[in-house]
C-alpha cells in the first residue's frame, strides 16, 4: 500500500512539473523585459538573479568596448528541438550584433536537452572561430553542466569568451593550439584501425580470398560512415535539402552538432565531395530585425558559425 501510494505521489508530481513546464518558440521567448531587451533571456530561472547580473554586467562592458554584441539565453525546453536553429533564428529575429559588421553572438542553454550551443554572426568567425567556441564550452561550461551547475558553468564560460573577444591573445592561442580532446578521437580511431589491420593481415595469411572481401567491406563501410559524419565532431549528419554544384544536383547536409555544413554528390562519389563550411548557405528564419526597434541591438546576421555541445 505504501508503495503505491508513493507511486502515485510521484506520478502526480511529475505531472504537476509537466504542466507548468514551458516549451518557447523563438517568437514567444521573452528576450525583452518591460520593454527593455538585455543580455541575458532566464525565463525559466535557470540561472539565479546574481549570475544574470554579473553576466549582464560583463556583456556590457564587452559592448562598450568591442562593439560585440552577445545575447544569452538559458532555458528549460524550445521548439523546435534544434539548438542550431533555434539559435540562430533568435539571432537573426533580434538583429544581435552591428548590422555592418554583424559581430553578434548566441549563447543557448537547453537544460532539457542538456546541450549547449554558440551562434556566431559572420563578423565574428575570425575573432571567434569554431574551434575555440567548442573549447570553451568543453573546458569552461561542460564540466559543471554535467553536475547541473548552470550558475558557475554559464559564468565561466561567459568570462572566457569576453576575454577571447576582448583580445587576450595568450588565452585565444591557449584555446586554438589545445587539441587535446581531438587527439584523444584520433587515437581512438588509430586504435580501431590498427585492430582491423592485424586481422586482415592474419586472414591474408590464411586465406587471401576471403582477406580481400573483408578488405573491399572495410573499404565500403568506411566511405558510407565518412558520408554520413561530420569531419568535425563525427556526428552523423542530417540531410536538409538540395543544391546545384558545378552543373551537378547536390544533396545538402548539415551537423545537428557543431552545425558544419557539407555538399554530395547524389552519386555519393568521393570525387564530388566539396566542402561548404559552417558560414555559407544557412538560411534564417526570415525574420526581420526591425522587430527590435528601438532596442539596443544593432541589426547583425549570422550564417551558421559556432559549436554545440551535449553533457
């Protein structure tokens, strides 16, 4: 009896929370407040009222300083469920950055989803590259994301990436020389490759018939993973639509990751293999930044660049 009367507390509860749980859209996230837009969208109180003030205190000074504008936003649950977009349609509703050198910057905290994404507007892919955005994420964020510390997670990486953008260059070139999260993939991988290679050796020995199909299914499993990751992160990738390249009908895919964009052939050759990057082709929601008129956003755009990161 006990038990179930347990189960039953339980059950209601978790309905109770369910039902006051809000799923925001990028027009429905209240990113103004009384009128006023500022750095920091915490609808949710994921983050509590002294880190929201000292982040919106040193994405001020950054403003001031650089011009950069970076709006924050954490909450528990979006819609559609893609940090990439939902970020960078935010980015582009609001106009975040200067619209002449669209320098603006997205951060997205999706506790639900327990992920993690920068956008990046394409004034901003050399100071702010891809490469250190996932850095900072992974060393500064990740970390105490894993253990639910959003506070001292978002402070943290929020502080790195003021000082990267506010041109501490001994810590930009610590960031973008550390491969050491790279390195451990590749040795994963080297590891992998060595094993199917002492066995293909052993079956060549053995019987080079049956060494020579295992070598053409090595080769062909190979080439079809290739085709479906990321070179960046090894995420399978997702197809988003179609293009012409060349003369030639292309399949478009895009990383649900780090947001890496990629062109095949729909031949699927290796030879038409063309690389896009994470600042070309994306498309915004459309919206315009006059939504915002009257705020302090400048009007920026942003075109895919950034990184994601899960906990």
């Amino acid at each position: 009896m006990t038990k179930r009367i347990l189960l039953t507390v339980f059950f209601a509860v978790s309905v109770l929370f369910s039902l006051n749980a809000t799923t925001y859209t990028v027009d429905d996230l209240p990113v103004k407040k009384g009128g006023i837009l500022k750095f920091v969208c915490n609808p949710d109180h994921v983050l509590d009222d002294s880190t929201e003030n000292k982040i919106n205190y040193m994405l001020q000074k950054l403003e001031d300083s650089t011009t950069v504008q970076v709006l924050v936003v954490a909450v528990d649950s979006i819609q559609p469920a893609d940090v990439f977009r939902f970020s960078e349609d935010l980015g582009e509703k609001y106009g975040v950055g200067q619209k002449d050198k669209n320098n603006g910057l997205v951060v997205l905290l999706v506790t639900s989803l327990r992920q993690i994404r920068f956008s990046t507007g394409t004034g901003l892919e050399g100071d702010l590259p891809d490469a250190i955005c996932k850095r900072i994420q992974s060393r500064y964020m990740v970390p105490y994301f894993k253990d639910n510390e959003w506070n001292e997670g978002m402070l943290q990486g929020v502080l790195a990436t003021c000082d990267v953008l506010g041109g501490d260059t001994e810590l930009k070139e610590h960031l973008a020389n550390d491969e050491s999260e790279d390195d451990e993939d590749i040795s994963f991988f080297e590891g992998v490759g060595i094993a199917f290679g002492i066995l293909l050796v052993c079956l060549l020995l053995v019987s080079p018939f049956i060494g020579l199909l295992l070598l053409a299914f090595i080769i062909f499993r190979i080439l079809k993973w290739y085709r479906t990751r990321c070179p960046n992160c090894k995420t399978k990738m997702e197809k988003i639509g179609t293009d012409t390249l060349n003369g030639k009908k292309v399949n478009v895919y895009r990383c649900p990751h780090c947001g890496l964009k990629k062109n095949v052939s729909e031949k699927q050759t290796s030879s038409y293999w063309t690389w896009v990057g994470s600042i070309t082709g994306s498309s915004s929601s459309g919206s315009d930044s006059s939504s915002s008129s009257g705020s302090s956003w400048g009007g920026g755009s942003f075109g895919g660049g950034g990184s994601s990161s899960s906990f």
